[in-house]
C-alpha cells in the first residue's frame, strides 16, 4: 500500500466508534448492491460483492469491526437476499458451499491485513527510534562544532595576546639595553679616535648595532604592531606596506580613504593579519611585480579586497581547496579569524592573477581614525 493508503488507515484506525461504522455500513452497502445484481449475476453476485467489502474493512478498520463485518455479512448472505423476506430456511448445499467459500476467504483477508498491521507498526517504532538516534546524533555532532569554534577563537586570541606580550617585552628590555650599549660603543669610540684600526671596528660595531635595533624593531611590529592600537588600522596598514615595498622590492597601491572609520580592536587585527597574510603569499608565491589593496565602508559593512598579476592558483590547487576543505594553514587562519567575527573571505585565482576579498559586519563602536605620521618606519619582513 502506498503512503495515502496508510495514512487514512491510521486517521481510521484511531477513531473506534468510526471504525465499527465503517464496517457495518461497508457490509450493508454491499449486501444492498448484491441484492440489486441478484436479478443479473444470481445468487453469487452477493458474494463477489461482500468480498471486497470485508477486505476494506480488514484493511482500514481493525480486527474487532472486521469479525463484525464478517458475522453480518454472513448472516445478511444467509438470510437476506438468497431468500425471500422473512424467510430462515437452511440454505441449499451451493448457497452452503457459497458460504463456507466466503467465510474462508474473510479469514485470509482478516489474517493477511492483521499481518500487515503488525508490520506497519514495528516499521513506525523502528522508524520513531532511528530519528530519535538520528537527533541524537545530530546534536552531540553540533555541540562538537561549537566546541571545536570556541576552542579556535581562543586560540587564535591566545596568539594575538602573546604576540602582542612578545612585542612588549622586545621594545621595553632588549630595545633599552640596545640603546644603552650604543650609547657606550660612540662614547668609546670618541675617546679613542685616534687609533684607527680600534675606531673602524667600533664603527662596524656601531653599525652593527644599528642594525640589530632595527631588525628587533621589526620583529616587535611584525609581531604586533603597536600603531595598530594606538593610532589604528589606516595609520598601522601604510606603515607596513612601506616596509614591505622596500624589502620585497614589490610595489603595493593602497587604496584607502582619508575618512577611514576606526574598527573594535578584535576586527582591526582580523583584516590586519589578512593583509600581511595576503601580501606574503604574494610574495613568495605569485611572482607579481605589483599587489594593490582597497579597503572601503559602506553600508555597516568594511569590505578589504587584496589584487596581483601574479601567475595565480594552480586549477588542482583550487579544486583541493574547493573539494577537501584544507587549504594551507595561512588561508585556514584568515577565513576562521573573519568567520569568528561574522564576515566572509572569498579567493578568486586565475593565469593573470589572484583576489582576496573580504567582507565584515562594522559594529557600533566604530569612530573617526587618527592620524599618526611615521617619519621613519622600520622596513617589514615579507
């Protein structure tokens, strides 16, 4: 039986009042219609008619209204239309074998539908139970991906965190003891001028120096910026887009409005990191001469797009990403750090070039950008 079948059995079946109706109006239809083809077919076509009959009430109505339909339609057989009104004669040894054939035939219907019930009731139960499972299931495979997001935020907050501690402890010990042992080094270097070989190699030692202060400068902005705090994300963006210029010797466009808003810190870094990221993979990766970046608001939304003409994503490379979901550990960074903040990364990559675009929701702390002139920034690492 099909599925509107068993539904109208169920709707029945739930009713008992209903159910005993429909037999005993099913039998007596069918004892009426057997008695107006009883001129036609003969005393035979009251059988072929009540077959049916039962069989319907078999099917939809249940055990207890199907035994009362058969008991009617056996005495409505006997003693209805086969003889005249009122008449209770025995019936003859066909309208016995009549009979006998009917009541064997109700018995097999009434055995094969009770069958059937059965079955359809442990098929609901088992049915019942695997969407139970199924629930289940569900649910602890939910909460395993809740866990699984709130433990790669706080990872990622831990790393900002200690970055930004790294960057600190940089500046304020190693930075002064630096400075201080310059210091000593052009003191010395004056005191003693005029033995040559000893001034060259305290100059060299200068320069030296020199440089190592600037490379842990740019280690501890690399890190963690600290204009990125103090004066925000326009202010902290040029910065290392100079630096990156200068020593990857790739010009980078930035594209970004006076009016930039300042963003929540959390979003700052996001697109920050995003950007560095980008740039990075440009590269070593891309061979472009040149990266352009456009940072736009509008619509309570920033929106960071990051553009090459490099020779772009290999197609395998784009289907893997695509396909199996594991792209390298740079590209799994940006997208869980914008998905934590409610934003989205789209890559597009062809032979002429790659795109990143980012899109992030701007929350209400949202404020006018600083402005914050770096005479001389420390040139970033690419």
């Amino acid at each position: 039986m099909g599925t509107n079948s068993f539904s109208l059995s169920a709707r029945i079946y739930r009713n008992t009042f209903l159910r005993y109706v429909l037999a005993t109006a099913s039998v007596m239809a069918a004892l009426l219609v057997g008695m107006a083809l009883r001129g036609l077919a003969g005393d035979s076509a009251v059988f072929v008619v009540l077959l049916p009959a039962i069989a319907f009430c078999a099917w939809y109505c249940g055990r207890g209204p199907s035994i009362l339909a058969i008991a009617v339609a056996l005495v409505g057989a006997t003693y209805g239309p086969l003889n005249s009104l009122h008449s209770f004669r025995v019936p003859s040894v066909a309208q016995f074998v009549l009979l006998l054939t009917l009541s064997c035939s109700s018995a097999i219907v009434l055995a094969l539908a009770e069958t059937r019930r059965r079955q359809n009731e442990n098929l609901l139960q088992a049915q019942g139970e695997l969407e139970s499972r199924v629930q289940e299931r569900t649910a602890d495979l939910d909460a395993a991906n809740q866990n699984l997001r709130n433990l790669s935020a706080r990872l990622l907050q831990l790393q900002d965190d200690e970055r930004r501690r790294i960057a600190r402890e940089l500046h304020d010990s190693v930075g002064q003891m630096l400075a201080a042992l310059n210091m000593n080094l052009s003191t010395v270097r004056g005191d003693i001028e005029r033995l040559t070989k000893t001034a060259n190699a305290l100059a060299d030692s200068e320069n030296l120096v020199h440089e190592m202060t600037s490379e842990v400068r740019t280690i501890s902005h690399l890190l963690h910026p600290p204009l990125l705090d103090e004066a925000g994300l326009s202010s902290a963006l040029r910065w290392y887009v100079d630096g990156f210029a200068l020593r990857s010797k790739i010009r980078v466009d930035l594209d970004l409005p006076e009016d930039f808003l300042r963003l929540p810190r959390e979003s700052e870094t996001a697109i920050f990191r995003v950007v560095q990221e980008c740039l990075t993979n440009i590269h070593r990766h891309s061979g472009s001469p040149i990266a352009k970046i456009r940072l736009r608001q509008r619509d309570r939304q920033v929106m960071v797009e990051v553009a090459d003409k490099g020779k772009g994503i290999p197609l395998e490379k784009q289907q893997e990403m695509t396909s199996s979901g594991t792209p390298g550990v740079g590209i799994r960074g940006m997208r869980e750090r914008i998905r934590q903040l409610g934003g989205s990364l789209d890559i597009n990559s062809n032979g002429t070039g790659t795109v990143v675009v980012v899109r992030l929701p701007i929350g209400e702390s949202a404020s006018p950008a600083s402005t914050v002139e770096v005479n001389d920034p420390s040139p970033a690492a690419a």
